[in-house]
C-alpha cells in the first residue's frame, strides 16, 4: 500500500467511528436530552484564520525541510509570502468552515 492509501485508510476509520458506534447503541437515541438543559447546535467553533496568524506559520518554517505535494518547499514559501498568503488564509477558512481538507493536506 502506497503512503496516500495508508492515509485515506486511516481518515475513513476515524471518519466512521462515530456512526459505526452510534449504530451499534441500542437506547432511545433522545435519552441524552434529559441530562442536557439547552442544546447547543454549534458546540465546536473555530476562529477564522487571520493574516497574520498564517504568515507567523511560514515564518515559524525550517527552511531546511522537504518539499510537500505541491513541490514548494518552506523557503519558497518565506521568499514569497505576500503572493501566497491570500490564497492559505482562504483555503484554510473554508476547510473550517466546510470541515473538508483536501487531500493533498491530510
């Protein structure tokens, strides 16, 4: 198996987890609302990803690491910070507001 299917395997255990052992409960599945004053329909909530919050990420970059799948390593990304970090504060905005990651970021 190649290091990608390892990956996708893994992420598709963990993303199944939760319902695998959700179906497997065999009580009211209200029974919870009982212990609960209010329910909260939003109880994760991640902040939006700032500017500067990602251009201390790429600082924070040890120019000596490999490359990623996208083939750009972490100086490049130094080099070049003002024309790539538009398109990383959004992309990772859209990954929590979504709560999908692409692939090659897994």
């Amino acid at each position: 198996m190649n290091p990608k299917e390892i990956c996708n395997s893994y992420n598709s255990y963990f993303c199944a987890v939760g319902s695998n052992l959700a179906a497997k409960i065999t009580t009211s599945q209200n029974e919870f609302k009982k212990y609960l004053s209010k329910q909260i329909p939003s109880s994760m909530v991640c902040d939006t990803v700032t500017r500067s919050e990602i251009i201390n990420v790429v600082h924070a970059f040890i120019d000596s690491k490999s490359q990623g799948p996208d083939n750009m390593g972490p100086k490049l990304l130094k080099l070049t910070p003002n024309n790539l970090i538009e398109p990383l504060v959004y992309i990772s905005n859209l990954s929590f507001r979504t709560g999908c990651v692409p692939d090659s970021l897994k």
